[in-house]
C-alpha cells in the first residue's frame, strides 16, 4: 500500500506519552534530567496541561490521563548515535535497560520511564550485513 498520490510521508512530528494526573516533575525527571531532553512551551492553543520535550529531531509530549495505565507495548523507537553512551546514562540514574538483539542490522533495547512506559532506543549497526 502506498500514501495518498501527491502526499510525501516526511518524518514522525512527535509521540506522546501518558502519565497519572499531577505527575509533570516526575517527567521532567525523567525525560529532562535522564535522558536530557530540553522542555519546549507548549503553545497557549493547548491545554496547560502536561509538558513537552525535544532532543534533535526528536520531540516527546506528556499528557497526564485520569485512568492512566502504563504503556508497556506501544512506544516510541528512537534513533541514537551512541547506544552505549545512553545506556550507561541510564544505568547511572539506575534505569535498567532490556538489550535485544532481533531488529536486523541495529543494536537496540529497551527501557521504560518513571511511570512504566516502554521506550525503545536504536542504534545502526556497522557490523551488520546490510542484506539482511
């Protein structure tokens, strides 16, 4: 199946993740103090709710939610240049990391945040067989 004729798929604009109600430090622990994204204001078109963050090309959005349950399948792949680097960040905040060898041609694992959602951090690997 292909995109609608005349559109271009260009990039992912943004993912978001959920949190309990009232939790917005504990994000910013989490996505500002680990993994050192820097907080962006969310427009005044948008509920003062939540907050939002971006690294790169890469932008994460918190929406608290009432009956907020733990995204433990769904989540966000993101590209890195240094896998090791970020997991020894990680490990240094005392956030354990699930290494996973399946994705073809990539490192990667996955990690989860102060609330229980999955993230998946991926990085090309230059030792594999491009084919494959």
């Amino acid at each position: 199946m292909t995109a609608p004729a005349g559109v271009a798929f260009q990039r992912l604009h943004h993912a978001t993740f959920t949190m309990p109600v009232g939790e917005e430090e504990r994000a910013r622990a989490f996505y500002g103090g680990v993994l050192g994204m820097t907080e962006v204001p969310k427009p005044s078109t948008m509920r003062p709710i939540g907050c939002w963050f971006r690294a790169g090309g890469v932008e994460i959005h918190g929406l608290p939610e009432e009956d907020f349950r733990p995204n433990r399948l769904g989540h966000p792949a993101i590209l890195v240049d240094d896998l090791d680097a970020l997991a020894a960040r990680l490990a240094e905040h005392g956030v354990a990391v699930e290494t996973d060898d399946r994705f073809p041609a990539h490192r990667r694992f996955h990690t989860y945040d102060h609330f229980g959602n999955q993230l998946e951090f991926l990085q090309p690997d230059p030792r594999a067989d491009p084919a494959r």
